[in-house]
C-alpha cells in the first residue's frame, strides 16, 4: 500500500513539471510571436550594391538620364494624340531644341488639313513658341494654295521666325511670283517692299550675316527694284 501511494505521488510531480516545461515555452512562443515583425522578418535588400552607402555620381546620372528619357518619350506621345500643350512644355526643357522638333513634328502629322494647320501655327504664334523650319514650309504650302493679303503676310512672318534664309527667301520669291501674276491684287508694290524689308529684320544677325544671307541680301535688292519701278510706272 505504502509503495503504491509513493508511485501516486511520483507520477503526479512528474506530471506537474511536464505541464510546467510546456507552460514555460508557450510562453515564450506567443511572447516571440507578438514582437514587432521587423525583428524576425529579414534585411531589406540591399538596393546600392553589397556594401551599401548612398548611389555614386555614376549611379545619380544613369538615374537621372532615364527619368529625362522617361519624360521625353511622356512629351511626345502627348504630342502623338495631339496635345499642344506638349510643344509648350518641350520648349521649357532647358533649350532641347531636338526635343521640341520632335514633338513638333508629331502635331504636324496630325495638321492634315488648313483648318488644322491654321489652328496649330495660331497655337505657335499666340504662345510665342520657335517657328521651326518644317512649321514654316508647312505654313507656305498652305499659303500658296490661295494666296492673299493676310496670308502673305502671315506666310512671310513665319519664314522669318524660322531663322532660315533659304526658306525666307524663297517665300519672298514666292510672293513675287505670285504678285507679278496678279495673285496679290490687293497689295501694293510699295507694301509688298515694306513687308519683304520689315520681316527681313526678323532674321538673327548671324542669320543675316551667313552665305545664304548673302543671297538673300541679293534677292531683296533684285525684288526693290522692281517693286519701286512697278510704283513709279503705277504713279505716272
């Protein structure tokens, strides 16, 4: 009976430490458990190389370059769905001129008509924004379809604006052309002169000054001329 009673009371202290040692590492488990995640989760990545530290100079450029691509590309697929305000925001882009004629040309394609063409240089000219020299072929190619008073005058403004001596000259030409076949009946050869020698003054003085301004300079002389000569015959 004694012998029994002993293994009673053995089993049940062996019992007691089990419920003990499991009590102990659940408490344990569930304290680990309720932690903060970021002391069990793993490192972040290291995102500038195996030994850390903030991105190199190289780095940085690389960086930046792609964000410029990035914003470009942004920029002239604006353009490609004909958003004009894309031409506006290209010619901010700290003198990108390659940039602003690509977004350029992409409106152009889309002025597949004079109505739109017209709205696009009259977007161009009421923003002041640079008058390429595809923008201003364009404009004359319209123009000559039905010249007229305002549009020689507009015709020749934007050969001006384009900086361009070759393409100023030949819209002058083109307009005396245009002039001597009684297509610009309602201008005068005096104002035809004033206007050739008015926008001429439009032009760069590098632009002025170059080999093709040269010809030019010769060109507006030739068209003096005649212009003055047509106006004395007219008084006489």
């Amino acid at each position: 009976m004694l012998a029994v009673g002993t293994a009673m009371v053995t089993l049940l202290i062996i019992a007691l430490a089990i419920v003990s040692i499991i009590g102990t590492g659940l408490y344990f488990w569930l304290k680990t458990a309720s932690e903060p995640s970021e002391r069990v989760l793993p490192p972040p990545p290291d995102l500038h190389g195996l030994f850390g530290g903030p991105p190199t100079n190289e780095e940085k450029m690389k960086m930046a370059i792609e964000a410029q691509e990035l914003a470009q590309a942004a920029l002239i697929a604006r353009a490609k769905n004909g958003e004009r305000s894309a031409l506006a925001e290209a010619s901010q882009a700290g003198g990108n001129v390659d940039l602003y004629d690509r977004v350029l040309s992409e409106l152009l394609h889309l002025a597949d008509s004079d109505e739109k063409l017209l709205s696009l240089t009259s977007y161009v000219a009421r923003n002041e924004l640079r008058v390429n020299r595809e923008l201003a072929l364009a404009a004359m190619a319209s123009w000559q379809k039905s010249p007229d008073r305002s549009g020689t005058a507009k015709a020749l403004h934007f050969a001006a604006l384009s900086d361009d001596a070759d393409v100023y000259r030949g819209a002058v030409e083109q307009a005396l052309t245009f002039w001597r076949e009684r297509k610009l009946s309602d201008v005068s050869a005096i104002e035809l002169r004033a206007l050739f020698d008015g926008e001429f003054w439009i032009l760069s003085s590098r632009t002025r000054s170059s080999g093709a301004g040269f010809v030019l300079k010769r060109t507006l002389d030739s068209a003096r001329r005649e212009l003055e000569a047509a106006a004395s015959q007219a008084q006489a």
